[in-house]
C-alpha cells in the first residue's frame, strides 16, 4: 500500500452515528460463500470539491462496507489527466486508478448529476479503465454498484448512465441504487451523513453489494468466460475427456 499516493484516509471508520446497530446484519452475505479474504472494493466519486457530497456520500459507503467485513480503497481523482492527454495514458494518476481497479473485486461509483447526467471527473475515471489491460481485465466480472448526489429533487439519470457504462464495461450492476436528493442538506457540518431514508438506502446498497459479491465469487471467472476471447487467445476448450488422457477418435 505504501507505493499508493492517491488513496484517501477514510476518517472515523468505525464511527457509525447514523446507524442503528441492532437492525444491521454484521455479515450480510453469511450463508451466501466465504468472506476469507474480506470483499475487496474500489469507491470512485465524481467532484472535486473541498466539500464533495460524492466524496462524503462514498466515505459513508466504505465505513459502512467495513462495518459489513470489506477491505475498501477510496480513489482520490485530484491529479488524474483527461483521457488521451498524455500518450498511452503513461501518467502515474492512470496508473495508479488501474493498479486498484486490478486489485478489486467489487465497485461502488458516485457521481453528482451535472447537467442531468454524470460529471467529467466521474466520465474520465471510467475512461482510464480498458476493457484490457497488460493481458488483464481491470473492471470484468467485478459487481457495481452505484449511487448519485443531487442538488435539487431526486434524479436518477445519474445512476442511469452509471449502469449503462457498468454494463459497457462488463460489470455485475446490483439491483439497488442510491439517489440522494438536496445532498447539501443531508450532511453535517463535520461531513457526516444525517440520519434519514438516505442513509437507510445507502445502508440497503452496501448491504447488497457484499451479497452479490460474495454470492459471484466463486463464480465470477466463468460467468465471464467468453468464446470471442478464447478466439483471440488460441485457448481451446479443454473437454473432460482432453483433461483426462482419453482419445475420442478411434476406431469403430
């Protein structure tokens, strides 16, 4: 960890005041697989405000993912260019962004709505992330899931657009999603998240994404094995006969 520069702090981890203990599952996804190792998740937001309700409403995300057993990584965008503004993308910021995407299994993206979609900061991130990488794929068969800030009412074109690009980017999108409306509104004045139907969603969302995750585990490689891919790669099935010695081809 220590050659990351660009991971926030995340302050007061275990300080959870909007919650209330004796509702929440500890483990959500117990019965669902092992969480040996814990879920490892990747929380991107999308401002770059000395006050960004992004940025605080994924702080609450990844307390809440810690509280549930995750181990969490907040990517701090500060740095990070535009899209093809250095040649291959050879900036330590993309580098970096790809190194903890690589190292994730599951995501949460947040993005304030602008304009009735998603902010630049938001856009690029997920443009630094290829669909290949090195021979690996950085965001293939990982779970999503996402959430916006809003603010004016609540809007989900945000979230839309986040899934669409989930989708593009071949994640498993959870079902649930956060849209938080008036986000000024809903935070205190030491950037912690006030008490409300918000939060609770927040709180379902996270819960949801450890389910999936650990439910996909085991699975995930499968899921995403795809026949154009194995084209590409020479990589011809092996049957159970191949693995086993057996030739199918002789005479009759």
């Amino acid at each position: 960890m220590s050659q990351f520069t660009r991971l926030r702090a995340l302050p007061d981890p275990a300080h959870l005041p909007a919650l209330k203990p004796e509702y929440a599952h500890a483990r959500p996804a117990l019965g669902l697989g092992p969480m040996d190792p814990p879920p490892r998740v990747l929380l991107l937001y999308g401002s770059l405000r000395e006050r960004s309700f992004s940025r605080l409403a994924v702080e609450e995300a990844a307390r809440l993912l810690q509280f549930f057993g995750c181990e969490t990584r907040i990517f701090d965008p500060a740095d990070l260019p535009s899209p093809d503004q250095h040649p291959f993308d050879d900036h330590p910021a993309v580098h970096e962004l790809r190194e903890h995407s690589l190292w994730s299994e599951a995501q949460v993206w947040c993005s304030p709505e602008r304009h009735g979609t998603i902010t630049g900061i938001m856009k690029a991130q997920i443009d630094h992330l290829p669909l290949a990488y090195k021979g690996l794929r950085p965001t293939q068969g990982r779970t999503l899931a996402v959430m916006q800030v809003n603010a004016g009412s609540q809007s989900f074109n945000t979230v839309n657009t986040l899934r669409i690009l989930g989708r593009w980017m071949r994640m498993f999108t959870i079902p649930n999603q956060s849209s938080v409306a008036k986000a000024y509104m809903e935070f205190h004045e030491d950037g912690r998240m006030k008490p409300s139907a918000y939060y609770d969603r927040i709180v379902d969302v996270m819960e949801e994404l450890v389910r999936f995750t650990v439910l996909l585990r085991p699975h995930a490689e499968s899921l995403v094995d795809r026949y154009s891919e194995r084209v590409e790669r020479d990589a011809p099935v092996e049957t159970p006969a191949d693995s086993a010695g057996i030739t199918t081809g002789g005479a009759r």
